[in-house]
C-alpha cells in the first residue's frame, strides 16, 4: 500500500504512516514546510481525471490508499457569515455591495462543491480508496454536513481526547473502505490545548496563525491511522 496525502504540506499524517514502513507522500500547491513530494495543483488534476485525461490518478492503484485534507474555507460554519454578509466588516456595506459579495461567495461555494464531488467520482471511477477529512461545525452549520449526499462515517467531537492541539470536532468520509476499530492503550503525551478561534501569530507552532489553525499534532496523526485505518499486526509492537 501507498499513501497519497492530499491537500497536506505539513508531513503529519505522511511521516505518522511512514513510521510503520508504509511509502507515503505529500501533494499540495504549497511547500511552506518542505516536506510536498509533489507541488501540484490538486484542483486541475481532479479536473483532468474527472474529464478522462491524464491525471495523478492514474498513478494510484486499488490498493493504495488516498488520504484528502479537502480546502473547507467555504464549508466550515463561518462561511453564511459571509454569505449573508453578516460578518461584521460588511457592517458598512451598501445593498448593492453586499449582493455582489454574496454572488462572488456563492460561486466560490458552488466550485469548491463541485470539484469534491467530482474528485470522489474519479476515485470511484477508478476504483480507489479515499479518505476524506473535514471539520464538524458545533454550531451545525457545516455546509456538507446538510447539503452532501455523503455522511461520515467517524466523528471525532474532541480531537484533544487523542493528543491533539485543539478540541475542533472533525468529520472523516470512508470511500471505498471500512474504518477499523482498534483499541489504543497507552498514556497520551502531554500538549498545550490551545482555543482555535483566538489563535495568533505568535503561537507555539512557530508558523503564521492561519496555517497554526489547521494544524494537527503528529500524536493525534500516528493515533488516528492506528485506531482507524492500520491493521493491528502492523503497528503493534513498534
């Protein structure tokens, strides 16, 4: 099996599954933390698979394993914020600013919608594994949760609970594949839990706030692919 994170420039969950021998690899349009094998823009190679032409796609077999940190700026539940333009820089906004606002929005929402769909035809097309992670909105706002036709099949309400940085509840999608249901047995390493919202540039991560906030610890990575996608005789004893 290989791994293909995609939308991951940080290595996380690369590095968590090479850790048990497993060839695994970073695609991202980014390279801030050196560790994208391959600097691409995901975005036209779904399109191009979607379409029939060459793609990354047709690289990955059935027994690999695709891993997608899919873009949720306009999923999340601050996005009908923004939507509605009740965000409070729209305070000021004419009636006219704010429709040409809601329209640009809306057609970033609709692309965005679009390609993920497109990208899970594409994976079933050619018969490939896909995972797919995404926040879970407290607030119940979460565009995908109401609007997908595709419902998730692990929640996890509280990522500190696995040693993560922060609590933010998150959705994972299993195509193609069943999550396991291993048992984790051992004391979880001491992190500082951090508030999302009011996280600043001068953080702990050393990195600029918007990447911090989309952090997630290597602890939570190693736990997660072991709880969920590793067979036991894998990992245990490592």
């Amino acid at each position: 099996m290989i791994v293909h994170c995609l939308f991951e420039q940080s290595g996380t969950f690369k590095n968590a599954f090479k850790k048990y021998g497993i060839e695994a690899y970073d695609y991202d349009i980014q390279n801030e933390f050196g560790e994208t094998d391959y600097v691409t823009d995901l975005f036209k190679e779904i399109e191009g698979g979607y379409q029939g032409k060459p793609s990354l796609f047709d690289k990955i077999g059935p027994d690999d394993l695709i891993f997608a940190f899919f873009p949720c700026t306009y999923f999340s539940d601050q996005s009908p914020r923004h939507l509605c333009c009740t965000a409070y820089q729209y305070k000021n906004y004419t009636i006219e600013q704010k429709c040409e606002v809601s329209m640009k929005r809306h057609r970033q929402l609709s692309l965005f919608y679009e390609i993920l769909n497109k990208f899970v035809i594409v994976c079933q097309r050619k018969h490939l594994r896909l995972i797919i992670e995404n926040p879970l909105s407290t607030s119940g706002m979460h565009y995908l949760t109401h609007f997908w036709c595709l419902k998730p099949n692990v929640i996890d309400k509280d990522r500190t609970l696995n040693g993560d940085y922060y609590k933010k509840p998150t959705q994972y999608w299993f195509i193609g594949l069943q999550p396991k249901n291993n048992l984790i047995f051992e004391p979880l390493e001491v992190v500082e839990v951090m508030k999302q919202r009011y996280v600043t540039s001068d953080n702990p991560l050393g990195v600029d706030r918007k990447t911090a906030r989309s952090m997630i610890h290597p602890q939570y990575a190693d736990r997660f692919i072991r709880q969920y996608i590793l067979d036991e005789e894998i990992w245990r004893g490592k």
